[in-house]
C-alpha cells in the first residue's frame, strides 16, 4: 500500500465558508474514503484569511496570505491509501470541489524515517 | 509480596474458570476472598509441612495477619473496583480489556474474540501474555490512587461498552442472560457517574448510549428469542422512561469547556435519533454522526452502518456503489446489506447475495430470517415474470 497527499485548491475566497449542504457533501466524501479504510490521515483544513496565512520569502519578506499574488490557493489537505495512484485519483474525483472550480493536486508521499 | 501476587493471579483463574461456566456468583468479591484465602490456607498447609519437615520448627501465628483487606476508599463497589485493578497499564489497552471481560466479566475466549472481532487464539495469546505481565509487574489488591483512577478510566469505560454490547448483540438466544449483561454493565456506568473522579462527559455519554439502546431491549426480540429488525419493531414496546434518561445524559454528556466527540458522543448520537420516529432530516444526521465515526475509528460494521444511512437519505441505488466499494466479501452483514439494497430492483441479485450472507454466519436465527426473505423474493419475482407453462 502507498499513501497519497490530496492537496485541495480553491480559486475563491468566498468558496472558503461551505454552505452547510457543502459540508455535508465534504463529509460524505471523507465519510466514504474512511468507510473503505482507506484514510491513512483525515488532514487538516488551511486557513487563509488574513491573519491566519503568511508568506516567508528570499530576505525576509513576509507577506500575508498566499492569495495576493497567485490565483489559487491551498485550502487543505488529506492523506489516502491505495495500492496505485490511479486509486487516489478516483478517490479524488468524487469530490465535490470541482463543483466550485476548485483542484485537487495528487502526490504520492515519500516517508521520512 | 511474590506469594500474595501468585494466589491473588491464581484466585482470578480460578474466578475465570468458575464464572465462566457458572455466571457471576451474587457477591464477587466475597466469593474471590473466599477462594483467596483459602489458597493461603493451602500455602500456609503446604509451608508448615515443610517447615515442620525441613526446620522443625512450627510456623508463626500467621493467618490473621494475612487476611485479604480490600481498601474501598475511591471506589466502592467492588465488582468495578476489580475493573480497575485491571486494567493495569503494565499490559496493552486491548489486552487490559480482555483481562477484564474474561476475568471479572466472565466473558469465554470465543465471545472476546467476537467482541475484538478477531481469532479466538489471538484472544488466547493476549490473555496469556497479560497474566505474565501483570504477575511481573508485582500486582497487587489494593486501592487505587487518583491519578491512577483517571488514566484508567477510558479502558474501564471501553470494558464495560463490550460487556453491554455483548448482552445486547450476543449470539445467544438466552434472554436471561442478555439482560443481565445489560444491566450489570449499565449498573457499573451508573457508579461511575456517582463519583467525581470518574463523572466525565464521556462516562455520561456511554450511559446515554446504553439508556437509549436499552430501551429497545423488549422490542428487538419476539418470545422465541428471534432478532426483530429495527424497522419491524412494535415501538409501543419501546421503553420511554429509558430514552428520556438517555436524552438526560447525553445532555450531561456537553459540557461549556470542550467540544466532546468521543466514540460514545457520535454513538449516543445515532442512537438518540434512532428513537425519534418522524424528522425529515433524521437519517441525513444520522448518516453524519456516521462519518464523524469512522472518522475516529474504522471498523466493518461502522462502514456497513454507514452505508445504510446513505441509502436512506440518497437511495438504494447510489448507495450500492457506495456499498459495493467497500468489498468486505467475507462479512455477512457486507452480504445482507447489499442484499436489502438490491431485493426492490434486482430481486435475482439480492437473493445471490442473501445466500452468500446464510454461507457466512453461524446465527441460525439469521439464517432463517434470511431464508424467509428469500422466499418472499422468489415468489415476487416469480410472480412478475412468471415462468412459461
């Protein structure tokens, strides 16, 4: 078995807060990787409002939030197992993000010993 | 020290085997002090021999000084007393449990193993390991102190979940004894929730949970001890003043200062709603406390459990995928289920699977229930597309 990082992106800000309907569609999704024992890390949710995000560059400069200067951004992540990557993409799919726009980056996780 | 630790372990095998075939004696703890002390007697009979033998010379008055005092300050009741000695972290979490189930609970090594949903040698191995440890980690009668009391508290709530699962979902058709199972355990929850150190939102909930499927215990069987599905069952039976308790804990259950999810919650949870009868949204909550449980914990039933939910809020026929993704082929349950899925559009399928279900389970209750839906399913079919001539 390998363990995949789902890395979710969101292009608006506004698509941050679900509606209670997107949640319940959210948890349904998880619901079901879970229900296959296929969750290896339910992950976490990364907040980007201001505040709560900050970027660290070349020479110290900080800026805040990673949305000012690239169109997406990372809205949180969680870890899958699956035999292939091909699984974790059809995992993947059946996500409701896209309904918003949104992007799932798949990335098969190397682990540190 | 090492003598006491060998009668008191060699007390509790004693314990096991009797109880295990006889039940638990009214008074557990007279009859392990009865039994532990007369080992002392036989080790002081066996020492003088020797001594007398060997020394020549009698024993000292030793008998009074050795009487067993059990020291009742934290926790009164014996029986959980014992739970608590236990649980003692010198074993695993899972191994502590067996310990409690097979010792004081008087569980045999087949109903751990069903309750762990794992092979009876396991159970075997686990059981054996953990007498080894706890008798080289110098165990000992005595009284708990605080801390103590509450790092063991999980295990012991754990413990007494399996002990009311196992009356409640036994295999056995010995009513008596389910229900005593039942209310012994909710009997100790109920203990737990009279001492400060162990009156926790957890401990409310587990009670909650036991209240609410109590209240079901008279509806979910007929006279001949067959299993009544939740859906055919005679809800008048339902025990009222039982569900009302339930709500009462599982409002206990909240507290202002944390957000409490344990197992017991989300459990409690699907419970509570189970017992109302009409709310549009019921199985949309139901099907999230699911999600929210296997979440935390993943186990075949939660995922079939699961799966049943989201076939009463989306369909049958969505949730076939969502059920056939889960690919549990040698679980009965995985079989029935997509059975039930299955018998309104694909009775053919349905009774393949149903078969498959009567193939896997021991419970000769189920098989009949489930031969009788078979028989329901081919006269439907048949009577739909009836055969030529």
């Amino acid at each position: 078995m390998k363990e995949f990082a789902l890395i979710f992106r969101l292009n608006d800000m506004k698509d941050f807060q679900p509606s209670p309907e997107q949640m319940q569609e959210r948890m349904n999704w998880l619901g079901s990787i879970a229900a296959q024992n296929k969750l290896a890390d339910k992950g976490n949710t990364l907040l980007p409002i201001p505040g709560s995000a900050k970027t660290v560059k070349p020479d110290h400069v900080v800026t805040d939030g990673p949305y000012t200067e690239i169109k997406e951004f990372i809205s949180g992540y969680i870890v899958v197992r699956t035999e292939t990557i091909d699984e974790a993409v059809e995992i993947a799919k059946a996500n409701p993000i896209f309904k918003i726009g949104g992007s799932i980056e798949v990335r098969e996780v190397l682990k540190r010993d | 020290m090492e003598i006491a630790e060998d009668i008191a372990s060699e007390t509790f095998l004693k314990a096991s085997e009797n109880w295990a075939i006889g039940g638990v004696p009214e008074n557990p703890t007279a009859w392990l002090y009865t039994v532990a002390k007369n080992k002392i007697k036989d080790y002081f009979k066996n020492l003088s021999v020797f001594e007398t033998k060997i020394k020549s010379k009698p024993p000292e008055n030793s008998q009074s000084e050795h009487d067993f005092e059990f020291n009742n300050q934290l926790i009164s009741d014996s029986q959980l007393a014992m739970i608590f000695a236990v649980c003692s972290p010198a074993n695993s979490t899972g191994s502590q449990i067996c310990l409690a189930l097979q010792i004081l609970c008087g569980f045999s090594v087949e109903e751990i193993a069903n309750a762990f949903l794992t092979k009876p040698e396991t159970i075997k191995k686990r059981l054996q390991r953990a007498k080894t440890s706890l008798r080289n980690d110098n165990f000992q009668l005595q009284s708990l102190n605080e801390t103590q009391i509450k790092s063991r508290l999980d295990t012991v709530l754990k413990t007494l979940y399996l002990l009311f699962n196992e009356g409640y979902f036994s295999k056995t058709n010995n009513q008596q004894i389910r229900k005593e199972l039942c209310s012994e355990a909710v009997r100790l929850t109920l203990l737990l929730t009279e001492n400060p150190l162990t009156n926790t939102p957890p401990t409310h909930a587990l009670l909650a949970l036991m209240c609410f499927q109590s209240s079901r215990l008279e509806a979910r069987m007929n006279p001949k001890g067959e299993v009544i599905l939740f859906n055919d069952q005679d809800r008048s039976l339902w025990d009222k003043s039982l569900i009302e308790r339930g709500n009462y804990y599982l409002v206990n259950a909240t507290d202002g200062s944390a957000n409490w999810r344990t197992k017991y919650h989300l459990e409690a949870g699907i419970a509570y709603w189970h017992t109302t009868p009409t709310d549009a949204n019921k199985w949309q909550h139901i099907l999230q406390l699911y999600n929210q449980l296997i979440l935390i914990e993943y186990s075949p039933i939660t995922a079939l459990n699961r799966t049943f939910a989201f076939a009463k809020v989306y369909g049958n026929k969505k949730a076939i995928a969502e059920a056939e993704k889960l690919n549990l082929t040698g679980n009965h349950y995985y079989h029935e289920l997509l059975g039930y899925l299955y018998s309104d559009t694909n009775p053919l399928k349905a009774i393949e699977h149903y078969q498959r279900a009567i193939g896997l389970t021991k419970s000769e209750t189920e098989k009949q229930t489930l031969t009788t839906e078979i028989e329901r399913l081919t006269q439907k079919k048949n009577h739909e597309h009836p055969s030529p001539g």
